[in-house]
C-alpha cells in the first residue's frame, strides 16, 4: 500500500502542478520539477510538505504535524488551509496525527512519522 499512495501522489503532482489556491508547486522545491517528481517516485525518497500537500488534496484528509521544535513548529496541512501556522479544522475532513523530527546537527533530513 505505501507504494501505492507514493505512486498516486506522483501522479498527483504531475497532474496538478498548483495548490488549491493556484501557486505553483514548483515555488516550494528546490530543483525543477521533473527531476523533484522522479525522485519523489523512488522507494528510498521520504515525503515532505509538498507531498503532504498533494496528499491532503488527492485523499481529502488533514495532517496535524507535531513536530521536535515545540509548538512554534506545529503544522496544519489540509486541502482548504495549505501551510498554516493557526489550526484550521474542516470538520467534514478525516485528521491524520503526524510527527515530525526537524533537522538537527544529529538528524540532517526532516523525517515524518505516523502517530495515529
């Protein structure tokens, strides 16, 4: 099943290169998009905030992101909201608990973790 839901964010993403409110995915990456889209699709690739994105809109769910910075480094992420500091609850939308281990010294990738 992961390989699945990695594949159809992909996909996703190929197909809908702009957020709900119609800014360019590519705005939050990097590198360009089709070399960011490829290595997204490989197995060994973690997710980050534009595949959480992508997700939230393609499933119709919400991220609720705790995250080792402590609260200034909570995050929302939902399909209506995009980013936001504040908690934006669409009540008709399924939360998923999500943490989030920053960046550090020790830990040089962001890292996602399920904690439903």
């Amino acid at each position: 099943m992961p390989d699945e839901v990695r594949a159809n964010v992909v996909s996703f993403l190929r197909s809908n290169p702009v957020t709900t409110d119609n800014t360019p995915f590519q705005n939050f990456i990097e590198c360009d998009c089709s070399i960011y889209l490829e290595k997204m699709s490989q197995r060994d690739s973690y997710g980050d905030h534009v595949t959480l994105q992508a997700a939230a809109q393609l499933y119709g769910v919400q991220f609720l992101l705790m995250s080792t910075l402590g609260p200034e480094g909570t995050r929302f992420i939902s399909s209506a909201s995009e980013v936001c500091d504040s908690l934006q609850v669409c009540n008709d939308k399924p939360i998923l608990l999500l943490g989030h281990f920053a960046e550090t010294n020790v830990l040089m990738k962001e890292h996602y973790v399920s904690l439903s």
